[in-house]
C-alpha cells in the first residue's frame, strides 16, 4: 500500500483543459491520475465550471488553488492568448479594467471553492522579445555568442526603459487586487515567468512584497521557468528564486524539463527535483502542472517520482 500523499499536493487541470468543453469529462480525466486535489487553471470556461461545481462542492474533489484568469471571461473561450489575456499593467485603462474585474472574479471563485491562493500573471511590459532567439542559441550550444548577449542586453536595456511606464499601473491593479483578497482571506501567488517582457523580472518581485508587506502576496515558483533561465544562464535557479524569496514562498508549480522544454511529467525530463525539498515548508501548495504532452501512465509514474524524492 503507497503511503498517504501531502494533503497540500494537486493536481493542475492544465493537463486536459484545453482539449476538453466539458466539466464533468474533465474531472473524470483528472481522476486519473489518482488525485483529487486540484488546481482549476485559466484555460477552464464558465460553463465548464458550473458542470463541475457539484462535484468539487460535496468534496469528490477539492480545489487547493486557483489560476487567474479563471473562468475564462465570456467570449474570450479559445483565444490564442488565453495565459495572458488582460494585461493588470497596461497603459490602456479599458484592457487594466478589465484585468481588474477579471482578477477579483477569480479571487471570489476561489474563496467560493475552498482555495488558498490565486496564481498571478502579472502582465508585461510593451516590447518585441524574441524567446525564440535565445532557444536556437540554447539548441546550437552558442549561449556564449556575441549575438546572444547583444541581444540580451539589448532587449534588458530596452525594458528598464520602459517598466518605468508600467509599474504605477501595475501598483493600482495590485492595490484594488490586494484589498479584495484581504477581505476573503486568499492569498495571491505571484508567479516567476519565462519571457524577458513579463513582470515580474528580477528585483520587481522584492518590490512588490516591501510595497504590500505583512499582506496577502507570495512567491508562486514556476519549476520549469526558473529552470529555462537557468540553462540560458540568465538566472540562478536556486540563488536567484528559491533561495533569495524562499520566506515568501507560498507553494511551485512542479514539472520536468527536458532541455527548454517544460511542463513534462516529473521522469521525462531530467530536473533534479531534490533541489526543491529544502525550501517546501509542511504547508507549502504542490502543484504537478503538465500538459498534454504527458500520458496518464507519465503523471503517475511523475507522481512516483516525487514521492521517492520526498517532495509530496
């Protein structure tokens, strides 16, 4: 008989919730994975959400976090841009509006279900970042190139310039943001991204926790982010994230990279998830966040993984 897993360990729907429209068929695939602790992600719509209210409401399954944008606001099902849809530090005042509205709806779902914490995207500034510059780098072995650094600095220097303009509107969002989930007690997961342009980068995140200290902000680690600027060698994955907001740490989304390839199941990369276990407290939020590349008999097998490394 397997030992009991951490209570504070799910599962993402991110895994199938692109792929399906209908609720009750995407818990049952969920269900799969032998977890019933979830994390409900952006990709989930209204309607889908309703369908599987029932269900997460007698407790067949729970939802330990929620990740903004969530439901899908009305309309925007299928979007190409549905990770990033409202930017919450826009210079346009209808698109922050509607960050705004979006993001205090999701606040309130998760209150409504029993979650923690909401997972945060918090925009980007408005600027061309090739990413895909910097992988072709990665893949030719060339991290070390003139042209790679050029354009590193080159594309640093330009949002310096620029973050300037995006962080007062960011700090209003952040503020009317912070107030409602005071109010229902929820906390807000400031997650690490993987594009230069997103925020935030670098010293904004120890700007946000001084600016709103002792109140509901927290580090949201993205394994496999932290981990991609690491092979670009632009961050220290342990130094530069886990170490440095480890007393901010809230809870990882756990995946395996293979290359820059992230969101595999833990077993199909080759990540060292021993790294992690010094920095989860006992209440730390463990989310396994794969995508569709991965098969059910990859996720529990990437469960096992974690298990036999100590993480759940």
């Amino acid at each position: 008989m397997k030992p009991k897993l951490n209570e504070h360990f799910g599962i993402s729907t991110a895994w199938y919730s692109g792929r399906l429209q209908d609720g009750h068929e995407l818990l049952d695939r969920m269900a799969e994975s032998g977890l019933n602790t979830l994390e409900i992600d952006y990709r989930v719509s209204e309607a889908m959400l309703l369908q599987m209210w029932p269900r997460l409401r007698r407790g067949e399954f729970s939802a330990l976090t929620v990740h903004n944008y969530s439901p899908i606001p009305p309309g925007y099902e299928g979007s190409d841009n549905i990770a990033s849809l409202f930017n919450p530090a826009s210079l346009d005042e209808e698109e922050r509006a509607l960050a705004v509205k979006y993001s205090l709806k999701s606040i309130q779902v998760a209150a409504e279900l029993g979650a923690r914490l909401v997972v945060f995207h918090l925009g980007a500034v408005d600027m061309s970042c090739e990413m895909r510059r910097f992988f072709r780098h990665y893949e030719q072995e060339k991290l070390d190139s003139p042209d790679f650094h050029s354009y590193l600095q080159e594309v640093l220097r330009t949002r310096s310039q620029l973050i300037e303009r995006h962080w007062p509107q960011l700090m209003r969002t952040l503020d009317l943001l912070h107030q409602e989930a005071f109010q229902w007690g929820i906390l807000i997961g400031v997650e690490n991204r993987y594009r230069l342009s997103q925020i935030p980068f670098g010293d904004e995140f120890a700007a946000i926790f001084s600016e709103f200290k002792g109140g509901q902000f927290r580090y949201w680690h993205d394994v496999g982010h932290a981990e991609i600027y690491h092979r670009l060698g632009i961050y220290d994955h342990e130094r530069d994230y886990l170490q440095r907001y480890q007393d901010h740490l809230a809870g990882m989304h756990i995946h395996d990279i293979s290359g820059i390839k992230d969101h595999l199941a833990p077993g199909m990369g080759d990540f060292d998830f021993a790294m992690l276990k010094k920095y989860l407290k006992p209440d730390s939020l463990r989310i396994l966040e794969v995508h569709h590349h991965a098969g059910t008999t990859d996720v529990v097998h990437g469960i096992d993984v974690l298990r036999h490394t100590g993480l759940i």
